[in-house]
C-alpha cells in the first residue's frame, strides 16, 4: 500500500502511472481522509490555474509578460539579499 507521502507526491505531479499505481492511489484516497482532502485541493488548483491560463494569456501581451517576469526576478534577488 502507498504511504500518504507517496500519494501526495503523484498526485502533486503531472506524471503519468500505471493503472495498478492508480488502483492503490484511490483506495488510499479511498481510507485516508487528509490524502483525500489534498487530493480535492491539488485538483481545484490545476482546473483553477489552467483555465486562468487560458483565458488570461490572450489578455497579456508580451511587454506585460516580461515586465512581470523581471518584476518577479527582481524581487527574488532582493530577497535573497536580505536573508
């Protein structure tokens, strides 16, 4: 049986598993209710994320994209100053 670290980990990530690893992972959402409710989470946050993808990338031309990108590289950099 999968520990809930294992379980976490797969389905935390975008790679594909067996149908036997996919059997285990749903009985163990199956009995483990923390597991499960991350599960609920990591799904909610992919469809959230993708559609927000999707509907914003149109939206935001390139400028923005790099301005926000060097904004991001920016603030990382001081962060790391500071610690």
């Amino acid at each position: 049986m999968l520990k809930c670290k294992d379980v976490s980990r797969i389905v935390s990530s975008e790679q594909s598993v067996s149908w036997i690893t996919r059997l285990e992972i749903h009985f163990h959402l199956f009995i483990c209710k923390h597991c499960h409710k991350f599960y609920k989470q990591i799904k909610i946050l992919k469809l959230s994320s993708k559609k927000f993808i999707t509907t914003k990338v149109d939206q935001i031309d390139e400028v923005k994209v790099r301005q926000i990108e060097d904004k991001i590289i920016d603030q990382a950099k001081n962060r790391g100053r500071h610690e």
